[in-house]
C-alpha cells in the first residue's frame, strides 16, 4: 500500500532522465567494486563536514546504480539507498555542474517529490557530480536541508572542492589513480 502512494505521489514529479552514456557509466562504478562496501571514516568525516561548513541537516556520499543510488557515507538521516526514480541525486549526473534547487516547495519539478512534500519535507539540494578516474559521473555529494537557501559562488566552490576530496578518496581508496589534479 505504502509503496502504491508513493507512486501516486510521484505522478507529477520530474523523474531522472538517463544519461546518454549510461552503459559506459554503470561499467565504470562497477569496475571500482565500491557499492556496498561498510561506511569508512574518511568519507563520514567529509558528510560530517560539509553539514557544519554549510549549516545543513543532511549531507550524503551518493553512487547512481542502475536501479537505486546507495550512500556510501550519508550524515542527518539513517538510510543506505533508495530507489533511483526518487533520486535527486540522478538528477546531478545528468549535469557537469553542480544542481541546485534552492526551493523545492515552489520548483514545479520538484514540489510533488515525497521528501518535499511528504517527509522529511526537504526543501533545498545542492548537489555536485562524482567522478570515476576516468572521468564518468558515477554519483554525487550533496547537501540538503528542510528551509530554502542560496547558493552563491562560493559554495558552489566549497561544494565543488568537496566533491574532488570525494573523488580524490575514492580513488586511492579503490586502487586506481585519480585524474583530479
């Protein structure tokens, strides 16, 4: 029942398109293995960090599947992945720059979205995308918060920054150099 309102709910809600290179995407986050891993400090402390520096309630680590995005590190609320239908995050890696939605009760794409309009009532998105280090957007880092908000240049910038820690991590983590500089 539950998830049938769910569906309801989403008959207006702008839903992920799929990005154009999306075999060659998915070939990518695979090769690293790192779906499903345990939570690891490095990537809690830098969600940690980015809810402090931006004020925010929530702040995630996301990598887009197939069919769901999985958390690698996620800080404010408590989930390990959900559908990608539902995903904002999806969203992000259509794009090369960071997506915002500085209000998603009044943004007609999103103001039908569960989170926005159910609970946790998420208002604000911030998200920039995560590359693999051969250059493919496997995911994002993003923060969220349940008021709107600016996004100016320089969070755009610190958001950013972020995301190359990110990409940075997952590399050296995952045992292939990075082409961050």
């Amino acid at each position: 029942m539950l998830q049938a309102n769910i569906l309801d709910r989403t008959k207006l809600m702008l839903t992920p398109a799929i990005p154009i290179d999306e075999q060659e995407r998915l070939a990518a986050l695979h090769r690293l293995d790192i779906l499903d891993t345990p939570y690891e400090d490095a990537y809690d402390r830098i969600t940690e960090t980015a809810c402090e520096e931006f004020g925010v309630d929530v702040s995630m680590i996301t990598l887009v599947d197939s069919d769901r995005q999985w958390f690698k590190a996620i800080h404010g609320v408590e989930i390990r992945e959900s559908e990608r239908y539902l995903s904002i995050c999806a969203h992000t890696i259509l794009h090369e720059e960071c997506f915002v939605i500085p209000n998603g009760f009044i943004d007609s794409r999103f103001s039908d979205h569960p989170l926005v309009k159910d609970g946790p009532k998420f208002c604000f998105y911030a998200g920039c995308p995560i590359h693999d280090p051969t250059g493919y957007r496997i995911g994002a880092f993003c923060i969220i918060h349940t008021a709107p908000r600016e996004f100016d240049c320089t969070d755009h910038a610190k958001l950013t920054a972020l995301a190359k820690i990110v990409e940075r991590q997952i590399a050296n983590d995952y045992g292939v150099k990075s082409h961050v500089n």
